[in-house]
C-alpha cells in the first residue's frame, strides 16, 4: 500500500464518494479514508431517499443553489451509475387553510429558487392522485421534478465508479489529525498511519466539524447531531405510490410518508438533537411521534404493519449564509479556506446533502482549479458503473438464462425479498467487498423484509465464513465487536 | 430426477402440515404428487425441534421432533411422493401455476389439479413488537437461535434474557441453560403465560429461571453487540410504569413474542385471508377461496401440538387429491378444436365430448384468407375425416357455421383433439 496521494478524502458518505468519482476522472492519486466497516454507514444510508426539487431551502442558501443546481443532474447520473431513480414528482399536502396560505408562500419561494413546473393542486385533484390522503386536506404543492433513489446504491456506485477509474478506499481508517508543514497540509494521521497528499477533503458527515478544527479552521462551527427516527411498512399491507410532505415548520420538512423504490413505505423523520453523535437507537416517543406525523398525511396507516426501524443522524450545523443579504443559520459549507493551504472545507451537509453530492462534487472540482489546481484528464475514463444482476427484478425469461449461467442465482436465501446465493457472493467479490451481515444487507435489500433475517441470517452467515474462509464465530454485523455467535454447542464440542 | 410439468397435487412446505397431506393426497388416488421444500431436507422446523412432546395424541408417544418428522418422510417416499428440496416457491397463480426456484432445480414452472398451501408460519420480530433501542448483534427470534444451537451447533450468546413466555421461548431457556449457558430472565408482557403451562414447568420452573408477567424490554442497550436490556413493569394498557425501569445485563435478546402464519405466496395466489387468524378462510375440506387451492396446519392458524397439523395435513391432502381427480376427469372430457387449413380461430375453443352425446354442437369460425369456389368445411381427428360440409365460397368476412351433430358422438368420444380445415374441393 502506498502512503503518497494528491487528494485524500476523509469520510466515504455519499459527498465524499461523489467527489472520489468526480475527481477520478483527472490523472490523480485519490485515497478515501472511512472509519466504520464499511461505506455510507452515516447518514448517507439512513435517510428519505429522497432527490429534492428544491423549494424548501432558504432562497440565496447554499443549499438552496446546490439543491436546484444538483436535481437536473440525477438522470444522467442514475444512467451511468445504474443505480435506482425514479423521478416520480412529490407533494407538500396541506390539511386546513392555515395550510394551504403556506403553500402560495412555498410556491413563491420555489420560484425564487428555480425549481421548475411546480404548482398548487385542489383536494380532490390530490384526493384522486392519492385516495389514501387525509380526506380534510385543502390542497397540495406539487412538485414534478422530486424524486426517490435507493441512496445505498448511489452511494456504493459512486464508489465503485471512482475504483474503477484508479481510485483507493481504505475502511476501518480513521482520521486523527492533519500533518501540517507551516500553514500547508501535507499529509495526514490514522490509525492505520500516516499518509502524504496534496490535498485533503473533509467529507466527514457528522463529524466534520471535529475534523476542521484539527486544522484551526472555524472553531466557532459546531455540529449538532438531529437524531431522525424511520419506520418502514410491509408493502404487503399497505402501499403508498406517492412522496407526501406535511407543511414544513421551523424543525424541517417534517414527518414523511414516502414510497420507496422497493415498493414500501416509509414514515419519518423526526428531528432532535442528541448529546451522542453515534446514538442511532430508535425510542418509543420517537415511535409515537411517526404515528401522529403519519396520520395527520394518511390516517388508515396502521403501523402495526410496521417491518422495520431505524434512525439516522443528520450534521445539522451552525453556519451562517455566506450571502449577505440572506438571515440563515445553517448552511453548508463549501469552501477552500484562506487560513491553511490544502484544505476542502464541506460542513454540515443535511438535508438536501443526498440530492446535493453531485453538485456539490463539481464545486469541489471547481474550486481546486480556482486555487490553481492543474486537472488534466485521465486517457482513459469510464463513467459508467456496471450493475449486477438481482434476480427478484428479473422476469422469467432472464430468471432462467441467469441461473443456467450460475445456479447460486437459483437459490433464495431471503425468502422475503427473494435475494439469492448468487448476489451475495457477487457483492464479497464486488470492488468494494461487502464483509458483513448489514454490508449484504445494504446492498441486496436482504433481510430487510418482513421477517427481518430471521429466516436468512443463519444462512448469510453460513456463506460469509464459506466464503472467507473463516469460522462463522468471526462474522460480525457491522464490524467490530458485533459477532453473531459466542461459542460451539457442547455436541459440535465433543465431534 | 426430472420433474413433470404437469402434477396431481403438488404440496408446499414439507413439515408436518405438508407431509401428512402429500400421503393422503397419494393415498386417495392422486397419481403425481409432488413436495416443494425450501430447505435442504424434509421435515421444517421439527428437525430443530428436538425436545420431546410430539406424537402424543397420534402415535400414543413422546419423541423428539426430527423422530417425528421422519416418519412421514418415510412414508410420504415410499408411497412415491416426489420431492424437490432446496427450491423456492416465488409465485402461485388462481389457476394453479406455480413458479419455483432453487440452486440444483433451476427456475421450475409447474401446473398442478390441486395444491396445498403449507408453508406454516414465521416469528414475529423486532420490528412488529416495536422495542426501541439500539440495533447491535445479539437480537434473535427464539427460533433464529434454535436454529444456530440445534442444527448448526453454535451458540449464540451467554447471557440471554427472553422476552414473550411463548413456547420456543421456554424450550430455548431450558435448551441453553443445558448448553451452559446463562438465562438471566423471562419477560411477559401479558399478565399471564402466553405458552403451554406444562412447558413453564419443565422448562422454568425446573431450573430456577425467573418468568416475569406484565413486564417488557423498555430498551435495548449496547453498539456492537448487546451489553444489556432495561426491563419496565407495564400497566393493564401495556403503557410502561415510570419508575420500574430495571437494567439486566446480558449479551443477547430473544424474542418469542408470537408467530405469523406465512401467506404471502397465498396472497398472490387470490386466497382470501381472516385478519383474526391471519391465516386462509377455509371450509371443512381446507379448501380456500380458490377453487383447488387447499391449506393446511400452521399457515391456517397456529396450533399449539404437532399432532394437530399432521390431522389437518391429512384431511386436507384427502380434499386434493379428490379435487385433482375430478379436474383430471374433466381433462379427458374436455378437448380442444384446433385451427387447421385456412381457419384464423373456432368458438367454441374447447368441447366437452359429453355433451355431444345429448345433442348437436354448434361450431363458428372465420377463415384466414377468400376462397371465391367451393370448398369442403372439415372436422378430422388427426387423419380421420368426422363429418364435413359444402361451402360455394368462403370469404373472412363472413363467418362459417358448422354444426357437430350427434351422430358423430361415437368418433368423437376417442379423440382427443379435433383440427377444423376448410379445403377447396
């Protein structure tokens, strides 16, 4: 392994994959860096899903310009990445008239941001496209331009692309401090060692701001952590085809009800702040607040269908609009700070920071070259990123000429989601290698269905340890010390 | 082995429910029966089942689960059941066309007369009872777990506590204290036993592990993997009493917290399901909704002994099989008109040969291209010409009639398909 880069990226959430693969397209040594097991385990893989139209960011925000800016890319993007993206439009649905008065005021608003196509619809226009919808509601902002992704995929595919076109990923690496010559950054500390770069990206989530005081840069900045609780409904009880918003408040945009790209629906999130950066527990208030947010959009949902749960936590900042004219206070950061040379500042990035990564990637690239950084094209760059086959998206026809072709494809070890042998071992060998149980889990949809692993776990492990030619006593959830099995049974013993 | 396309009655699932009614299905008449099995061998959960309690009611005694199971397997192949393993159902249609797949068989699509539904019955998970907490290793189903202990051989924790005094629940207490292992504590949410009572004794009370009632995991504790559980008393509305929180440590959470009847092959098959049981509306033969698509055992409702799903397996079996007779009965009668020379299509498409025994059939057909002389309209089973008649020009405009008349019975009663020509003379 190689210790000298020009660009090392701290953190492989989504942004920092999409400036991994944005930059890969240039004749430079990339290194990401990411501390957990695997990729994308922040917040890039629990969130809405959700590819904004961009009228809800403050006008004149980063966000706001980033949002607008990074929407339109998503077709092109899910094309060469092949990754899930369906454009499907969504609405912000009122439920009295205090509401719908709110509605003109995000139309406007809308409007000064850029985003195209929207206007308000009545309630029965909104009651024919949605006869679930809260039969009180008094009419709906509609906006075409949303839509819904499978953020894992992009994430993993943004990755991949940028490893196919030369880039390094290290896991389990994480950051310590910078290596500073002066006020130049020249490098970088780990746990794994020190490594040499021209330049460092700090794509590091939640914890960025940490990150950026290790090289004295806005010590004011700090991250809250906004814990955001999700529970998601087997599709076999109730289906959602439309992405509804509540009126957004002062907390954000509010308790969801949203369908996903697999077919199911998911509620949330909520929004508080927690002490722990890391807490990504689910809480029984947390629940309770789902359950009023869901019924205020769709009152027949009955969350005893409820399949799974989860939570994620959002970096919500405290950086104040670079615009003058523009009173906000929490804003992305963006930027190539004057005090220290070799710095890419990002901070804050929430919500729209799934919908944002590509743009946010070109500005990266953007402002090297302003700072006089000299991209020359790699000869030979490929932007697209292959897909692997998943069976359950198959009809019968390529069923049978896949499973000729390799027979693991035939075998079902999740029985909800139909993810097969075949699947999981292409993702071991994938160039990113899924190691784990949820590493399979992110990127197969397997074990995420209505019997939750029960029926797959066993046998996921199973193959793991065939596969890596381990004892199943070391396969873990998640890395770490997160092992299924203690022991052999006294009879396993005796043999 | 090869498979035919087409079976009698082919059976889902192969537990008990499964293979008590392939044998009856077999020995009531049904000449094909087949067994789709997703796991590797015959028997479902019983073949981790491996305490004692089966065959009580059935066989006067008290075996193991495996023991059970491989009684009927012996039966079920020596009576001639054939049996396809390590495949999965995907999709079952209301005419009976199933779709299966599976590492050796390959993508199967497969006609059957009649089918069982057996696929039992899953856990109720995490997710369903809604704890909160955190999401570390160490969380399993009671099952999950008897699965890693009886089956594979590995433990999957030291220090359990369970919650749901469900049966798997206090089996698996008493399984794992045996393995040397730890049972800190039973919850139960209810304030009563949720299982079998004698269960509670063999199983709890016999080795000293605590059962509390009214009680419930508040929340899960641990990153990586379980450190502890906080425990909380509920009230009679099962709302968590302030002040009763109590940390018990461990390293693992099972749940036996109630099982599911598996329906959602059932579902995409049209079969109608009672939200009460959870499982198939059924008439007393286990016929569902759907005509020719029976069920049986735990996917119709949770039974609480073994014995109760191989009678239920039985009857149903019986219901199939004579069903798949009687559709093979029609099969034979039923024949279809075949489009020959310059004949786009016939209504009617198929003919029951009977009814040609009680009178003349009218046939209507429309040519594919005009013939402006004479031509002969015929009826021929394969070669040999049954009746024709005499048409001065047929154009596709105008249909053709043709009538099957009565007198021909006796032709037609051989045939098993009957190809209409119109010919020029």
């Amino acid at each position: 392994m190689k210790n000298e880069y020009d660009v090392i990226v701290i953190g492989a959430g989504v942004v920092g994959c999409m400036v991994a693969r944005w930059l890969a397209r240039y004749q430079i040594n990339i290194l990401v860096i990411e501390k957990e097991a695997d990729i994308g385990m922040g917040a890039s893989s629990a969130n809405s899903a959700i590819v904004h139209a961009g009228y809800d960011p403050v006008p004149g925000t980063l966000k706001a310009e980033m949002n607008v800016t990074a929407n339109p890319m998503w077709d092109t993007l899910a094309g060469e990445l092949n990754f899930g993206f369906d454009r499907r439009g969504d609405y912000v649905v009122a439920v009295n008239n205090g509401e719908l008065l709110d509605l003109e005021k995000l139309l406007q608003q809308a409007q000064k941001n850029g985003v195209p196509g929207m206007h308000i619809i009545t309630s029965a226009e909104m009651k024919h496209r949605e006869p679930k919808i809260n039969p009180d509601t008094t009419g709906a902002l509609w906006a075409p331009t949303g839509g819904i992704c499978d953020p894992f995929q992009v994430t993993i595919a943004a990755a991949e692309n940028a490893i196919e076109n030369g880039a390094t990923f290290l896991l389990e690496t994480a950051f310590q401090d910078f290596i500073l010559d002066g006020k130049k950054i020249i490098g970088i500390k780990t746990n794994h060692g020190d490594f040499k770069s021209r330049w460092v990206v700090n794509a590091a989530g939640i914890h960025s701001d940490e990150v950026m005081h290790k090289a004295g840069v806005r010590p004011e900045f700090k991250i809250q952590a906004r814990r955001g609780e999700y529970l998601i409904l087997d599709r076999a009880e109730l289906t959602i085809n439309n992405v509804l918003f509540p009126v957004p408040s002062e907390k954000g945009k509010g308790i969801l009800v949203t369908a996903t790209l697999h077919g199911n629906t998911i509620v949330g999130p909520n929004a508080n702040v927690l002490p722990d950066k890391e807490d990504r527990s689910v809480s029984r208030d947390g629940m309770d607040e789902l359950q009023q947010g869901a019924a205020r959009l769709v009152p027949s949902l009955n969350l005893r269908s409820t399949i799974a749960l989860f939570s994620g936590m959002r970096a919500y900042g405290n950086a104040p609009s670079e615009n003058p004219g523009v009173k906000y206070n929490s804003d992305f950061i963006i930027e190539i700070p004057k005090s220290v040379k070799g710095l890419v500042n990002l901070g804050g990035i929430e919500s729209p920071g799934l919908t944002a990564a590509p743009a946010i990637a070109q500005r990266v690239v953007d402002l090297m070259k302003d700072a006089g950084e000299k991209f020359v094209d790699r000869k030979v760059w490929c932007p697209i990123r292959p897909a692997r086959p998943h069976f359950r998206e198959m009809n019968q026809e390529e069923q049978i000429k896949l499973v000729k072709k390799d027979p693991r494809y035939g075998r079902i070890i999740c029985r909800c989601e139909n993810v097969t042998e075949g699947e999981i071992i292409a993702e071991m060998h994938a160039p990113i290698p899924a190691r784990t149980y949820d590493a399979i889990k992110r990127r197969t949809w397997l074990g995420t269905g209505r019997c939750l692993g029960g029926f797959d776990m066993p046998r996921v492990v199973d193959i793991l340890a065939k596969e890596m030619k381990v004892s199943p006593l070391e396969i873990t959830k998640k890395g770490g010390s997160s092992q299924f099995l203690t022991g052999i049974t006294k009879i396993q013993e005796g043999n | 082995m090869t498979l035919k396309s087409i079976y009698d009655v082919v059976v889902i699932g192969s537990g008990p429910g499964g293979l008590a009614a392939a044998i009856t299905a077999k020995k009531n008449g049904a000449e094909d029966v087949l067994i789709i099995e997703r796991d590797v061998e015959l028997g479902g959960i019983l073949l981790q089942c491996i305490h004692n309690g089966f065959g009580v009611e059935i066989f006067k005694q008290d075996l193991p689960g495996p023991s059970y199971a491989q009684r009927f397997i012996n039966d079920a192949l020596s009576l001639g059941v054939e049996v396809v393993t390590d495949t999965m159902v995907l999709d079952i249609t209301p005419q009976r066309r199933i779709f299966a797949t599976g590492k050796s068989s390959g993508v199967l699509d497969i006609q059957a007369r009649a089918i069982v539904l057996a696929m039992g019955c899953r856990e109720k998970t995490r997710a369903q009872v809604r704890l909160p907490g955190t999401r570390p290793a160490g969380v399993y189903t009671a099952g999950t777990a008897q699965r890693w202990v009886n089956v594979e051989g590995f433990m999957p924790g030291k220090k359990f506590t369970i919650l749901g005094s469900g049966d798997i629940g206090m089996i698996m207490a008493r399984r794992l204290t045996f393995e040397g292992a730890k049972v800190e504590r039973v919850l139960e949410v209810m304030p009563f036993l949720t299982g079998l009572m004698r269960n509670y004794v063999q199983c709890l009370l016999d080795y000293d592990i605590q059962l509390q009632l009214s009680h419930t995991v508040n929340r899960i504790i641990g990153k990586d993997r379980v450190e502890a559980i906080e425990s909380v008393q509920v009230d009679n509305k099962w709302n968590p009493i302030p002040g009763t929180e109590e940390i018990i440590p461990c390293d693992t959470l099972l749940l036996s917290v109630g099982l599911i009847p598996e329906n959602e092959l059932s579902k995409k098959a049209g079969v109608r399901i009672d939200p009460l049981t959870n499982g198939p509306f059924v008439d007393n033969h286990f016929e569902t909704n759907v005509p020719g698509i029976f069920a049986a055992g735990n996917v119709v409702h949770v039974y609480d002994l073994v014995d109760w799903v191989t009678e239920a397996g039985f009857a149903s079996g019986k219901s199939a099989a004579e069903f798949a007779l009687r559709e093979k009965a029609k099969e034979i009668r039923h024949i279809p008109l075949k489009a020959g020379e310059n004949v786009r299509y016939i209504v009617p498409h198929t003919l029951d040969k009977e009814s040609l025994a009680e009178g003349d059939i009218r046939l209507q057909m429309r040519v594919k291209v005009p013939v402006e002389d004479p031509v002969w309209v015929e009826a021929r089973n394969g070669d040999k010409l049954i009746s024709r008649k005499l048409e001065r020009y047929v154009r596709p405009g105008e249909m053709v009639t043709f009538v099957l008349a009565q007198k021909t019975y006796d032709e037609v009663k051989n045939a098993s398909a009957i190809t209409m020509s119109v010919i020029k003379k």
